[in-house]
C-alpha cells in the first residue's frame, strides 16, 4: 500500500508540474463541505492512505505533509509510515498551519492549485488572501485526482426515502415556509443548499449514500417558485417523486446544479452560507449572492417535543441493547471464549440491529483495548484487531441510528483488577463529566465558557485531553453536526433548549490506555430568576459506568449523589425491558457509590 502512495504522489508531481503548480491542497471534503462522505470523493485517502474524517494533505514539487487533530495522532503515524508523508500535529503549538507552512514552503512567484468545488468560500479566500501577501498565485481549476485515480468509485446511486413526520414532528411544507421567511429577513429571496444534513433535514428526506449517515448527495435551490433538487434521477422512487412535487419541488441531474446558479436571472438574489458552500459558487453567481449564515443550521439543532420523545425511547432500546451486548462479552471471557476487539463491534451491532425502529450504526465503533484506547478515533480491523483478556481496560465509543433519534455513547470498562493510575483518571474524567452534567448557565451562554468544567480536575492533576468535549448530535442524522460544540475553541453559537450535545471527556496514555466517558445532554430550561432565564442539562444516555474503577475518595458527595442518582435512574427505566437474568446483572452494575467519609461538602 505505501508503494502505491509513493507511485500515486510521483504521478501526481508530473501532473503538477504540466500545469505549472507548484503545491496543491487535497483536503477529506466533498462539494458539500462534509465531514463524512460517499467513497467517490475520498481523494485525500486514495493519495495518502490516512483513513481518518479530519485531515488534509500539501503536496509540493519537494515534500508531502498531511495536518490532522489529536483525534487522529497515532492512527496517522501508522497509516502514513513509509509514504514519505509528513504528519503536521494540528492544533500544537509548534505546527504551523497550512496556509503558513506553504507560504514558507515557496517562493513567489509560484503557484498554488486546489479544486474550489473542494473548499468552502470562507477557506478559499482566506487562503487566497495569505498567498497573495505572500507574492503567491492560486488557482481553482486543478483537480489532483483526475487521469490518476483511473477506478474510482460512482456517485453513489442508493433510493431516497421519506421521513415521516410522526417521527420528525414537523412536516416539510411547514419547515421550507419558516426557513423561506428566514430568507427574505437576510435580503435573499432563494438559497442555495449545499450541506447534505440540512437538505435531509429541510426536506424529510434520508437516504444510505454516505456510511452510517442518511443524507443523500444532492444540491437544493429553494425559492417561492423554481425550485430544484438535483439529485441523480436513479435515486429517486415514485413515491418520492410525487412527495417532491406536492411540495414545488423539481428534479434536476445533480451534475447541472453548479452551471445552473450561472443561468439564473440577474436580478436573483440567492443566499449562500459560505461556511458551507464551495468556492466554486461565486464564480457562477457573482452580483446574485448573498453571503449569510444559513438558517437551516440553526432551526435543525432545536428538538421539538415529538422528536426528544422520540429519542427517549430511542435511548432505552439503545441502553437494552448495550445492556445484552455487555452481558455476552463479559461471559465469553468468563468462558475462557476467544473475544477480541471486532467480536465486541460485532456483538453491539447484533444486539442493537434487534431493536424496534433500528436503521443502522451511527459510526464506526470503537473497540480499543488496553494501548488501541488511546487512539481516539480506532476503529479495528482485521490487520489491528487484538484479543481481549480479562485485565486491563476497554474503551467502547458506539452509537446507533433509530429512526426516532441518534445516539452516541462511550464507556470504559476494567476487564480485571484494575490499577490505582487506571482508576485514578478515570475518576478524574468522570467527575469533569458529572460537572458539565450538572451545569447550570445563563441564556447566551458558549460552549468555551462550559468547556473548563470538564477539563478542570484533569488540569490540576497536569494533565489533559485535545479533543472537544462536546458536538451537536443529529435527529436521524449525522452524528457530529453543529452548530453548537463545547471545546477550548470559541464559537459565537450559544446554547438553546431543544440542543443534543455530547459530554465526552477524556484521557489518553500512549502506549497504556484510553478512557473517555460519554452520554448525550439535552439542553432544558432551569429557572427564571430577576437575572433571566437559566438553563441545565439533562443526560439522556442510559447505561451504567463502571462503578469497579470509581475512586470515591476523590470524589465530592455532590458529585458521588449524581452518579448513584444517574444509575438509579438508569435500572428504574431499563429494567422493565429486560429479561430476568439482564435485570440482575444491571443490578449489579448500578449499585449505589458510597460517599467519601473525608468530604466536607
């Protein structure tokens, strides 16, 4: 494989070279802007062998540089060892950025090249701006991948399917008139939607074009009349065909959408989020854009009362099915049964795919066992795969797609004895977990200004995590959306009732282990006092943690009260659903903390 990256990296200097471009960016990107996407787009992969959802490749006539986030550091080292690829460990101190690093890498006059369909319109100008301080050239027209990559896949040709609104709470007549009246408040009267989220949301629609997302690949211009989705004409049923239509919605090839904002007429005004849309965009459109922040992000991270009851129940099947999924783990071991790091994926798909409303996973679990726990985002295979023992600990990070709600949990688990270091930071991370739990803010509050309660006992004891703690969680959709997060990193959004964020701190040792404790909070109202409204979290993942690796000493009673509480709650709810043996073990696993005797709280 790293020969072919070699090979695939030559070959892509001669193409370079022929076009006179010195550099080219290949970032993991779709003309949607995504973070996840259908095979078809994964050049950066193909070019660099690196599998991970963030990340972007520099390659210049001389050198090869691939930048990815913490996520991702040890995965990179392995997958990108013997390509000649350089990784850039984004977000240290010491790394540069790319724009920073190709401004040093050059000399000017040179040329740099990137396919604008690749970019999003803030990121193409912000690079453009830095080249030509730089005395640099950039051009958009350059695609790496075409003549080189010879068997790349098709756009994917999978059935759309409609999302009913018993499960949606919200028809999408109703939805297109809020989001059109949003529109015109912008000085707009059309969009153009290019976040493949956002489009599933808007229009009921969800398909399987993308693993473990149900988007489907299309472009939308919405409008009072003419509007289109374009959208390859395969993937669209009967059914769906007359639903669109009902709503004054056209079908267009999706290849056409680009040239198709050319042909609009002048006096068009079309909004475009230019976060989220390509570079490519204005070129076609010109005088007819207006730049904003699309008011489809928004009004799609805010439940309504059908789908938080939705993903209640969503919750308790999934927490039943981790329950039975735990249970046959911990036997196969007692057994002396072969288990290793795919068998638990297996296991947890298998249990889940039993449950009612069940559509598929909503990521890629992670099994990491003892040192794979400390590679954030591992995902096994067969070359990785390790047996499991009964010592040391195993991090699973898994979630589901219901069709009345998305869930996303990761529990770290002590498979033997447990060691003093072990425990100690895993109580360390679950009691920044419990206090971001328990918060309670004012209105207008950002998730930076949330962020340090779950870093905090990790600080004080020298020691960190480089991930966000927390991101957006999609209704039947995509399992990291925004536009909401909780990280160091600050972000103007503030926090609403009605948001679904994950709480997932976390700690890992190289070499040791990982652990991460996660659950999805709910943002609700608290109370109203003669300051304003307040606002808390309220957890809505049921599954136990491991109350073996519970240091309490460390602990403060509060802290130790919401977790006896927690796993009360979580017997009472999950309990009724399982069968007599899964009751007792639950049981077990919930049984209350006792309180430190040396708190003074």
């Amino acid at each position: 494989m790293n020969e072919n990256i070699i090979l695939r990296i030559d070959a892509l200097r001669d193409k370079m070279r022929a076009a006179n471009v010195e550099a080219t960016i290949i970032p993991h990107s779709d003309p949607h802007q995504s973070e996840y996407m259908s095979p078809h787009w994964h050049q950066r992969e193909f070019f660099s062998g690196f599998s991970g959802s963030a990340g972007t490749l520099v390659v210049t006539l001389d050198d090869a540089c691939l930048w990815t986030d913490s996520r991702y550091f040890l995965q990179a080292e392995e997958q990108l060892e013997g390509t000649n690829i350089k990784l850039m460990k984004d977000g240290l101190p010491d790394t540069p950025s790319i724009n920073q690093y190709i401004v040093s890498a050059l000399k000017a006059p040179a040329t740099v090249g990137i396919d604008a369909l690749m970019f999003s319109i803030s990121a193409a100008y912000r690079l453009k701006k830095d080249l030509e301080n730089a005395g640099l050239n950039l051009v958009t027209d350059f695609h790496p991948a075409d003549g080189i990559w010879t068997d790349r896949p098709d756009l994917p040709a999978d059935k759309a399917f409609i999302h009913e609104s018993f499960h949606t709470g919200e028809d999408a007549s109703t939805k297109i008139a809020r989001m059109m009246a949003e529109v015109k408040k912008a000085g707009a009267d059309s969009i153009f939607i290019s976040t493949l989220d956002e489009i599933a949301w808007l229009l009921n629609l969800r398909g399987t074009d993308v693993k473990y997302n149900p988007v489907v690949t299309s472009f939308l211009y919405l409008a009072d009349k003419g509007s289109v989705l374009f959208v390859e004409d395969v993937k669209i049923n009967d059914s769906v065909r007359n639903y669109l239509s009902n709503l004054g919605i056209n079908i267009r090839p999706y290849r056409e959408a680009i040239e198709f904002l050319a042909s609009l007429p002048p006096n068009v005004k079309v909004l475009i989020d230019p976060e989220s849309s390509s570079a490519i965009i204005p070129v076609k459109l010109a005088d007819k854009m207006v730049e904003g922040r699309s008011p489809i992000k928004h009004a799609k991270a805010l439940r309504n009362d059908v789908q938080i009851a939705g993903l209640r129940e969503a919750m308790i099947r999934d927490g039943v099915a981790l329950v039975y999924s735990f249970m046959e783990i911990e036997h196969m071991l007692s057994m002396g049964e072969k288990v290793t790091e795919m068998t638990v994926c297996r296991i947890i798909t298998e249990h889940r795919s039993k449950q009612q409303r069940y559509f598929d996973d909503s990521f890629g679990t992670i099994a990491g066992y003892k040192e794979h726990g400390a590679i954030v985002h591992y995902e096994p295979d067969e070359k990785s795969d390790a047996t499991i023992l009964p010592t040391g600990l195993l991090l699973v990070d898994s979630g589901a797609q219901y069709l009345d709600g998305t869930t996303d949990i990761t529990r770290t688990i002590s498979l033997g004895n447990p060691t003093p270091e072990e425990r100690h930071d895993f109580t360390l991370v679950l009691m920044g977990h419990i206090d971001l739990a328990m918060a309670i803010f004012p209105e207008g509050t950002r998730g930076a200004q949330l962020d340090v309660l779950a870093r905090q006992y990790l600080w004080k004891d020298g020691k960190t995590y480089l991930h966000g703690t927390g991101h957006g969680v999609g209704h039947f959709l995509n399992v990291h959306e925004g536009p909401q997060n909780i990280r160091l990193q600050e972000n103007p959004v503030v926090f609403e009732p009605g948001m679904l964020t994950s709480n997932e701190p976390g700690i890992y040792v190289a070499g040791k282990y990982g652990i991460r404790s996660e659950n999805l909070i709910l943002t609700v109202p608290a109370f109203t006092t003669a300051d304003g409204n307040f606002l808390k979290f309220e957890t809505m993942t049921l599954f136990p943690f491991d109350i073996n690796l519970v240091d309490s000493t460390i602990m403060s009673s509060v802290q130790i009260k919401w977790l006896n509480d927690y796993h009360k709650r979580v017997y009472d709810t999950l309990s009724p659903h399982l069968g007599t043996n899964a009751a007792r073990w639950l049981a077990r696993k919930t049984l209350p903390v006792l309180a430190n005797p040396y708190d003074l709280d």
